[in-house]
C-alpha cells in the first residue's frame, strides 16, 4: 500500500472534513450540496469496505466480509446519510477488530511496517552471511591474506559484526518474527527456506572453523614467544595437517625450526609458504627474513643477502632485515659495503652487534671490544647466546683462549641447541692445546644429526689439531674447503696443510686466495709471509708480514 494510515478513525475524519461538519443535534453532518464531493464520498466508502474486506479475507473470516461488502455497495447506491451510518458501523467493526489485529487500515499499516522490519533485518543478515562467507572463500583461496595475529583479529571483528546483526534483527523483529521469517525463507517457498538456512549454518559453521585454526596459530605464536620451540613446531605441524595451505603456520613453523637450528627444515618450510604467498603480501617480508637469516647461517651467504633485499623492498624499514644485509655483506668480505650500510639499522642491540661484527672483521678488536660490550648490556641476559660468541672469537683473537672457552661456556648455558658455539669452544679448545675437550665437543656434535654443512666446522678444527700435533692435517682441510671453499678462515687451514706437506705453490695460492676474498684477513698474511720467507723471497715475506703486524695478529699454529 502506497498511503501510510496509523489509524482508521484519522480516516473517518478525513470523510467528516470531505462531507461537512457533523450535526450538533442528531450527530449527522449535513449532505453535501456538489456532487462531485457525494462522488468522492462514496468512493471512500467503497475503497475504505474494500480494505476491510481484503482483510478479512485474508483472515479467513469470508462471512463477516460478504456481509460488509453488501453493507458497503448499499450504502454506495443509497442516500449519503445512509451511507454514512454503514461507514460508522464499518470503523466499528475495524476497532473492535483491532483488538485481534485485524482492523482494517491500521492493520494493513502494520503488516506493511511488519515486513519492512522483516526484510530489512533479513537483508541484514544475508548481507553478513554473505560477507563472511566470501571472506572465508578469499581465505581458503589466497591464505596469504591471513597472518597470524591480524587474521586472527579480523575474524573477531566478524564475530562481533554478527553479534550485532543479531541484536539489530531482535530489535527490528519483536512484532515481527513471522515476517522475518517468511523474507527468511524465500517468501514461504519451502525449498528456498531449506537451501538459504542450511547454506547460512554452512557458512556459520565455516567460520567458527577457520576461528578454530586461529586458535591453534595463536597458541603456536604464543609457544614461539615464550620459547618452547619444539612445542610450536609440534602445533604447526598439527595444524599444517588440517590446513596445509595456510602461511601463518609455515611461517610459524619456519621461525621455530631456524630457534631449533633445523635449517634446512626452515627453508622448506618458507619455499611452500612463497608458492603461496604473493611478494606484496606482509607474509612475505617475514619469509625472506627467515630465508636470510636461514642462509646467513649455513653461510650461503649470497642468498642471504638476496632475501635481505627481498625483505627491505616489502618493507623498508624491517630493522631485522638491514642488520641480515649488514651481516650478509660482512661474510662475503664486503666489509666496507657493510659499513655504510650500518646507518640504517634501527635496533639498538643490533645496531652495536652489526658494529662489533664489522669492526672486527678489519680487525678493529679494541673497538670491536667496546661495540660488544654495548650490545651485551643492551640486550640483557636474553641474547647472551648471541654476543658472548662474539666477545669469545674476539677474545681468542687477542690471546685470552680462556676466557674465550669461559664465554662459549655460558653460551651453551643460556642456549644448549646453539651448536655453533659448540664447534667455536672446540676450536678453541684445540687452539689452546686442549685436544681431549676439544674431542668431547666434537664427539658431541657428532652424536646429534647434523646437516653436512656443519661439518665443515668439524674436519677444520680437526684440521688445527693435526697441525698443532704435527700430523697430515690436509685430508681433513681438504673436507672443509669442499664444503665452504670461499671462507678465508678454511683457506689459511688449507694454505697452512700444504705448507706442512711442503706444496710451497698450492700454499701460496690457498693463501692468496684467502687474501683476495677478504683483504683483512691477517692470518692469510702472516702465514704466507712464513712461506715466502721459507722460499727467500724476503721482499715478499717482509711486506707481508708488516701487514699482519698493522692488523696486531697473534698467530696461532
């Protein structure tokens, strides 16, 4: 219905305003003189009996309403005032029938305002359904959209938009439960209303699903956080069962397996969650810097720094990402790229790590010293694992192989799983002349399964106990190299075996190697001095041991 009537004695009184003032005596209004106002009259009449027809009708209520349509054409063809006393018993009739809901304008009304209610909380709730449903689509087709704790804030808000869906439809409904109902189930039709309630429970169902797997993600990030590794790793891996495809946990998963110091474990994880991921997703920065650190750590040292790139063009200012270039840079023996590059670390605690590192890679120790102390202080006991190594090479460089031992010591004890630092103590240990220890953390290393890659460090410490011990040390040299043939430090193990097997030549070229990767490589220096000066070439010799002397080496076989 196109007028809206709040209620039908407003009618009667619009006829009263249309017909004339009704009679101070008798009640009745005098008839009106124009016909075309008695016309209008009864056309009122017959449209007011209509409605009232129609909705007894509707009511089930056919006798009452033949009855009023009779009333309605004989007052239509009678006299107005006739007319006019069926009108009153009509209004009569739609009062007392309002009591039941069933008066006639008035009704009409509210069924009308019933409706808009109902279809405007079914919009409502349709409209939320379908949100969420397509979101939940987007998901289970581009996961990478979902991280962590973001996506995990984004289905809450979705909760609670439904919550308040749901309170809104309570409201708009309290008369109109049966409307809503009826625009809920496709206008009555019994099939639409199976179809459209089983396809909203479908997608309700959906989304406490995908609210579930959050869950999970949660308590995997929170077991990250707190450092139970291996339980994180235990979590991703129940939820990659479940959800194979989903970033958040490979991402996850990568970051516990890098604390475990199961790389390469790391890196598969990452390469499934870049088949998924797209490059400008935010997943993708934490991949690439998990990729880096990854690489830096097996000292593959130049897709480190690809990735390091990688992570900084995602996000430019990712602090973890410039101190990986600065270290990345480091280890290819591009040290005084490196250093420009320091500026741009944010972090205070790697600001100073990334300085001591650089520092003493040009063989800067004292200032190197003072950077690591810095570091030490800023990132409190929690990152002992990561600055003591560095104070002990720095310390053993400088003679202190005590205190160097005493460092990697409380290493181990802040981070047992940190197996480097076991390689570095037995280094020093074989330095130092303490080859039986140095045996035990070998042996040690040994026991645990162990990546090749880590093996270098073991042939290149039994490498310098053969040397210390005066025995053929270039098999095992030799094994190092192969496996890392571009560190400077396996070079002047590998120079120094073939010097002790008198391959003067291969000596020099290991060492000159050595030297042209890294030109602040003192050991290389020093020790090719030795051999020049064993084959007379005293100019030879005498420059470069002059060299080795500037970077205050203390040599060590």
């Amino acid at each position: 219905m196109s007028e809206r009537v709040s209620d039908p004695l407003s009618v009667l009184r619009a006829q009263e305003k249309e017909t004339g003032k009704p009679d101070s005596k008798n009640g009745d209004s005098a008839p009106a003189k124009d016909g075309s106002k008695r016309l209008s009259a009864r056309f009122s009449y017959a449209l007011t009996a209509g409605i009232l027809c129609a909705a007894l009708r509707s009511a089930q209520r056919e006798r009452e309403a033949s009855e009023v349509e009779q009333e309605a054409l004989h007052a239509v063809q009678g006299d107005p005032r006739a007319g006019r006393m069926v009108l009153t018993q009509i209004v009569e009739t739609a009062v007392r029938a309002k009591q039941t809901r069933l008066h006639h304008l008035a009704w009409a009304w509210e069924a009308n305002q019933s409706m808009r209610n109902a279809l405007s909380a079914s919009a409502l709730f349709w409209v939320t359904i379908l949100i969420t449903a397509s979101n939940i689509a987007y998901t289970q087709l581009n996961p990478q959209w979902t991280r962590a704790r973001n996506g995990a804030k984004t289905w809450f808000a979705h909760l609670a938009v439904v919550f308040l869906v749901t309170v809104s439809i309570l409201i708009l409904t309290r008369d109109s439960l049966p409307g809503f109902l009826l625009f809920l189930g496709g206008w009555g039709s019994r099939t639409p209303s199976v179809a459209l309630c089983l396809a909203g429970l479908f997608a309700i169902a959906a989304l406490l699903l995908r609210m579930l797997s959050y869950t999970r993600l949660l308590q995997a990030n929170n077991s990250l956080n707190s450092g139970n590794l291996e339980t994180c790793l235990r979590q991703c891996e129940e939820g990659l069962r479940k959800h194979p495809r989903s970033v958040g946990f490979l991402v996850t998963a990568s970051a516990a397996a890098l604390g475990l110091e199961d790389f390469e474990s790391a890196i598969k994880h990452c390469n499934a969650a870049l088949k998924i991921a797209s490059p400008s997703d935010k997943e993708a920065t934490a991949i690439y810097n998990n990729l880096g650190v990854a690489h830096a750590t097996i000292r593959n040292d130049l897709k480190a720094f690809e990735f390091a790139l990688r992570a900084l063009e995602s996000n430019p200012r990712l602090t973890q990402a410039q101190f990986l270039k600065v270290i990345s840079l480091c280890n290819r023996n591009r040290i005084d790229e490196a250093w420009e590059e320091i500026g741009n670390i944010e972090d205070d605690f790697l600001l100073h790590y990334a300085k001591a590192s650089v520092l003493y890679a040009k063989n800067l120790r004292n200032e190197a010293m003072k950077e690591c102390e810095l570091a030490t202080s800023t990132g409190g006991p929690s990152r002992l694992a990561d600055t003591l190594p560095l104070r002990a090479v720095i310390r053993a460089d400088d003679g202190n192989l005590s205190q160097a031992i005493e460092d990697c010591s409380l290493a181990l004890a802040a981070n047992p799983a940190r197996s480097q630092v076991r390689d570095l103590r037995a280094r020093f240990y074989a330095i130092n002349g303490s080859y039986e220890k140095a045996e035990e953390d070998m042996a040690v290393q040994r026991s645990s399964p162990r990546p090749d890659y880590w093996l270098a460090y073991t042939y290149n410490t039994r490498a310098i106990i053969a040397l210390k011990q005066n025995k053929n040390a270039l098999p095992l040299a030799e094994q190092a190299n192969k496996i890392f043939s571009e560190d400077s430090d396996f070079l002047v193990q590998l120079g120094m075996a073939h010097f002790q097997q008198q391959n003067f030549e291969s000596a020099i070229e290991a060492l000159s190697k050595a030297i042209s990767l890294n030109k602040y490589c003192a050991a290389a220096y020093y020790y090719r001095s030795e051999i020049y000066d064993t084959l007379h070439q005293l100019d030879e010799a005498n420059r470069d041991k002059e060299i080795a002397t500037n970077f205050n080496f203390r040599p060590y076989l």
